[in-house]
C-alpha cells in the first residue's frame, strides 16, 4: 500500500480546526489584500470564480489567484475593476514533521496519529463555492474574463467562471 505524502491538503478531511486562542505558533494569513482595484465606483458587472468540487484551498493558492488576476487586470482595464476575495481561509492545517535522511527508517512509522503542528490556512470550499470575484464596466468583461482564467491555474480544484449583471439583479 503506497501512502501519499503529507502535505497534500486538497481533500476535506476530519474536523474543523477553527479555534487560534487554544493553539500557539499559527502562522499568519498569506493573503494581504481582500479588496483591491477601484473600491469607490459601482460597477455594471459581476464575474465570479466559483468551484465544481469540493476542496481545501490554501491561502498561499489564493493569494497566486489573486496576483495574477490583478497583474492582468492592472494591464487591460486599469481603473475600471474591483477584485474581491470572497473567502477567509478559517482552517488551520496542521503537520506531523516526519525525519528524514539516513537512519530514519527507524522513527517513520511511530507515533502514527500524531496532531501536528499549524502550518498554515486553507478555506473549506464546497461545490459552487465563490472564491473570486471581479466587478467591472461591460467594456471589460473580456478582460476579466481572461484574469479570472490565468488565476483558476493557480488553484488546486477545478472552477468555472459565472458572469452576472448587477444592475439588472439590483433593480428586481
């Protein structure tokens, strides 16, 4: 039986590790900005990345999202878009740091169910969950459209982007 190796965190499984007060040494979130873009001007149009499995997102994976959709954007539509992060990632992983190199053998096998120590956040992504989501004029779906395909790349699971009208969903 082959086992898989340990930093592989994409499938949701165990419970939810949520609670910071009662671990020490968490490390900080990797994403730094959930908002970015033009913040004041109500755009037209809404494209959103939303997942079609559900998966752990890493935070380092969503912050890649994030840069690359906003690097495209930053060339194409300038002032004309507000990117969202429509997800904190609440779920500490954790790891059990197994030795490695010569002699290791010995150890690799004991303390089978060991909790670990926190290494990072993910998000909890279910299906149809929105990860990502860009408001722009209409002029610029296109362009949007191309940011959020550059950064589903960057994500572990796969996802589909879903375009909306804001006006018309306001106004009924």
């Amino acid at each position: 039986m082959t086992r898989k190796p340990a930093r592989m965190y994409r499938k949701i499984e165990g419970q939810v590790y949520t609670r910071r007060e009662y671990m020490g040494g968490v490390p900080t979130c990797r994403i730094t900005q959930f908002d970015t873009g033009n913040l004041k001007e109500a755009f037209a149009v809404e494209l959103t990345l939303g997942t079609e499995e559900a998966a752990q997102v890493r935070d380092i994976a969503l912050e890649a999202a994030r840069v690359s959709a906003v690097r495209v954007l930053e060339k194409t539509a300038a002032n004309q878009y507000h990117l969202k992060v429509r997800r904190f990632p609440h779920q500490i992983l954790r790891e059990h740091k197994m030795a490695m190199g010569a002699g290791a053998d010995r150890i690799s096998d004991g303390m089978r169910r060991a909790f670990g120590k926190p290494v990072g956040h993910a998000v909890r992504a279910q299906i149809g969950t929105e990860l990502l989501s860009i408001y722009t004029t209409e002029a610029h779906i296109g362009d949007a459209k191309e940011a959020l395909r550059k950064a589903a790349h960057k994500l572990p699971v796969p996802t589909r982007v879903v375009i909306t009208n804001s006006i018309t969903n306001s106004a009924s």
